[in-house]
C-alpha cells in the first residue's frame, strides 16, 4: 500500500511552516453551485482549501494564465461553450 507521500507530491510549506493551502480556481456560471463546492471543501478542512471563483470561460483561461492554482474544477456546460473545450 503505498504511503499518503506517493500518492500525492508534499506540497510546499507556507512562510509560517505549516502546509500552504491547495489552491482551488471554480469556473463555473452558477454562483450557487460555487458555494456549495466551497462549503464542501470547507467541511473537508478549514484552511486546507483556497478558493477562486470566476463565471464565465473567458474569465477562467485569464485566471488559469495569471494565477497558479493546484487544482481548477470546471463547469461542464459553461454557457455556450462545453467545460470540455
């Protein structure tokens, strides 16, 4: 069985040296869905997550450009365009 450090990458220690927060870009056109993913990741662990929000597709290739997230959770219908895209 391998070790919980093989099955994921040790992620880097924040300044204060405890783990830094997985960072978490939602792209989705539903505000609701968004805090329900939150709230979510938030039961998981308070702090361990780090959401972004954006609704629409153009603005979540700009945040995926920008900013570095570890982890992007994308709408599969995102308007007219598919989340396959």
């Amino acid at each position: 069985m391998p070790t919980d450090d093989t099955v994921r990458p040790p992620r880097h220690p924040d300044v204060d040296g405890r783990r830094a927060a997985t960072r978490v870009l939602v792209i989705d056109d539903d505000w609701e869905d968004y805090l329900l993913i939150r709230s979510a990741l938030e039961d998981l662990g308070r702090g361990r997550f780090a959401c972004d929000y954006v609704a629409d597709y153009a603005a979540g290739l700009e945040a995926l450009r920008t900013a570095a997230h570890d982890v992007c959770l994308l709408d599969y219908r995102l308007g007219a365009r598919s989340g396959l895209e």
